[in-house]
C-alpha cells in the first residue's frame, strides 16, 4: 500500500509541470474561433527528429487538490479504490490483466463512462476489460461525480454546476495506479463515449497525461487554448441526435450545443501540425487520417447512419437505453478500433 503522502507529493509534482510549452499563434486562434462558433450553455511508429511540432516529457496533472489513496496494492483482475480529491471522495475501478510477470509496465487505457454511467456500466459493456487481457495492458473505469463529467462549456450535470474538478480527479487516478503498479508512462491514454468523450477532450486541453485520445459520440466543449501536440482518433454516426455530427443543439437531457465534429478534428490537425488528411471509404465507413510529425496522428471515422452509441458494443441493454443511447452499429468494433490506434501512438521521448 503506498501512503497517502507519497500519492500526494507525486500528485502536485506531475501539477507543478503540467503546460509549460506555448503553442503556435495559428493553434490559439483556432480554437478561439472553434469555441466562438460553439453555442453557449453548454508506432507504433517511431518518433523521429521532423518540422516543427515537438515531442515533451509527460506532466500535467490539473488543479492543487491534494489527492490521497486509500486502496491497497493492486492483484490482477478487477479492484475498486477510493480517492479524495477536491474535498471529495472519488472512486475508480481498474482492471489488470492475468498473468503478467512481476514487474511488469504495462499501457494504461482510462476508460470514461457517458452520461447517467458509472465506472461499472462501462467495464461490462464496451469490452475494454477482455480487449486487455488479449494484449496485456490496463484498464482504468473512473467513476463521475452522481454519474456525470465536468467536461467544459456548462457539461455536464452537478459535476459542472458546483465546479468539481474531474481533470484533477483522473489525473490523480492516473497518479495512484502508477504508485501501486509499472505503469509504461509513454503508454497513457484517455477515452470515453458521449460525455465521457466530452471529458477524454477536456483532458487533452489541460493536461499532458496522454499520448492519444479516442472519443466516440462526442464534441469538444470550453476553452482549449494551448493544448499540447497528441495522438487523436474520434469515431462519430451521422445520425447522431444527442450530439449531432454537424454540430448545433442536440436532443437528450444535457442539449449538447457544440462545434461541428469535423471542425473539431481539424483544430487538432493544427495543433499537431499534420499533412493533409486523406479519405477512404468501405462500406459506411470513412476514415479521414492526417499523419503528424514524431509519429502522431489524427484521425476521424465516420459511421453512415450511425446514431450516438459504441460500435460493435453488445445490443443495448434497459440500463443504456435509460442513457439514450442507440442500437449499437456492427460496421466495426470501436475497441478493437480505439486499441490498434493507441498502440500504434505512444507518446515520444523529448527531442
């Protein structure tokens, strides 16, 4: 069991580092536009000296609140631990892999769950646990604070109605499962589906955790402006109602209002400073993939009439029905997807 000041004096050191590198004035202006559109209220390759765009040691966790631990050391399978962060205490479920030789580092994949969700809703339904055990990496399922994330823009819930910190909070999870086990820190990534998609966003803008993200059924909300360079795959239908692909008010409790997707991804494609996207198209999938320099890539795969559901998840259960979600599309598999990106993009080393 690590203490609690240990987990702490790690977690403000990460703190004290998190976005020290200025971006381009083209990235800032950008996203000051993106976000004026945005409606109120709401490999792996390997990384090489190129252009412009540079690789950093990884920093960033979010916010001065102190983060203490209260779990003890982790065994494979699944494990629950609590946290307090923020004057609150928080809960995660992690699940690792059987069979790992002791030692171990493994990739950390932080799995966050949508709207009206919880930590558990998302280990059973979307596959991440046995997509793990295939290739040997860690899942970790944060739980929102009353089933909601503070993604930015006004989202979501209590979460953003009282200020709660959730970049804090999983920047500290990430901190914890790092002091209980080898954690490959090149190796860290964030995704989500619907507000969890919002927040895996809010984590790329605010902190340098991440070597790539990978959101499905969500826009980008609130301010984003110095984001360090980083891996993005993002998977929408365009049939989307709650978060609709062309941005603008959608249905459902929250009444997502948000920036148009493919506008999204190309204020990532300056942020990386990526070629020209290219465009393929099977069945109804498209895939717009813009390489980057030192390995990175952003990429935007777009289902034909797909609504706002997790491809290839099992058929919807009452429980995602009450999340609104839709039928589940079959043309892919959206965590044998997300993975194959994430390995193929860990973070770089410093130039």
């Amino acid at each position: 069991m690590v203490g609690r000041e240990a987990v702490s004096q790690s977690f403000h050191k990460v703190h004290r580092h998190r976005r020290d590198m200025t971006r381009r004035d083209d990235s800032r202006a950008f996203w000051r536009q993106l976000g004026r559109r945005a409606r109120a209220g709401a490999g792996a390759a390997i990384c090489t000296v190129l252009l412009t765009a540079g690789c950093t040691a990884r920093s960033g966790a979010h916010g001065s609140a102190a983060a203490t631990a209260s779990a003890s050391a982790v065994a494979t399978g699944s494990s629950v631990s609590r946290l307090h962060v923020g004057g609150l205490e928080r809960t995660y479920r992690l699940h690792l892999p059987p069979g790992l030789p002791t030692g171990t580092r493994v990739p950390l994949v932080v799995m966050l769950h949508g709207g009206f969700g919880t930590a558990a809703q998302a280990e059973q339904t979307y596959g991440w646990d046995a997509e793990a055990d295939r290739h040997a990496f860690a899942v970790a399922y944060p739980d929102g604070l009353d089933r909601a994330w503070a993604a930015g823009g006004g989202c979501c819930g209590r979460p953003a109605a009282r200020g709660v910190d959730d970049v804090a909070f999983i920047s500290a999870v990430v901190s914890d499962i790092e002091h209980r086990h080898p954690v490959d820190t090149r190796r860290i990534y964030a995704t989500g589906i619907s507000n969890g998609g919002l927040m895996a966003y809010r984590l790329a803008c605010d902190t340098r955790l991440f070597a790539a993200i990978g959101t499905d059924s969500a826009t980008q909300l609130g301010p984003c402006s110095a984001p360090a360079p980083i891996s993005v795959l993002h998977i929408h239908g365009t049939a989307d109602h709650n978060i609709p692909y062309q941005g603008g008010r959608g249905e459902g409790p929250a009444h997502i209002d948000g920036p148009a997707v493919p506008a999204v991804l190309a204020g990532w494609r300056t942020v990386d400073h990526c070629t020209p996207p290219t465009s393929g198209t099977s069945g109804t999938v498209t895939r717009l993939t813009a390489a980057c320099p030192y390995g990175r890539a952003v990429e935007l795969i777009t289902v034909s009439g797909a609504g706002h559901q997790w491809p290839g998840s099992a058929p919807r259960t009452a429980v995602e029905r009450l999340l609104g979600l839709d039928a589940p599309s079959n043309a892919l598999n959206a965590t044998d997807t997300f993975w194959s990106f994430f390995a193929a993009h860990p973070a770089c080393p410093s130039p």
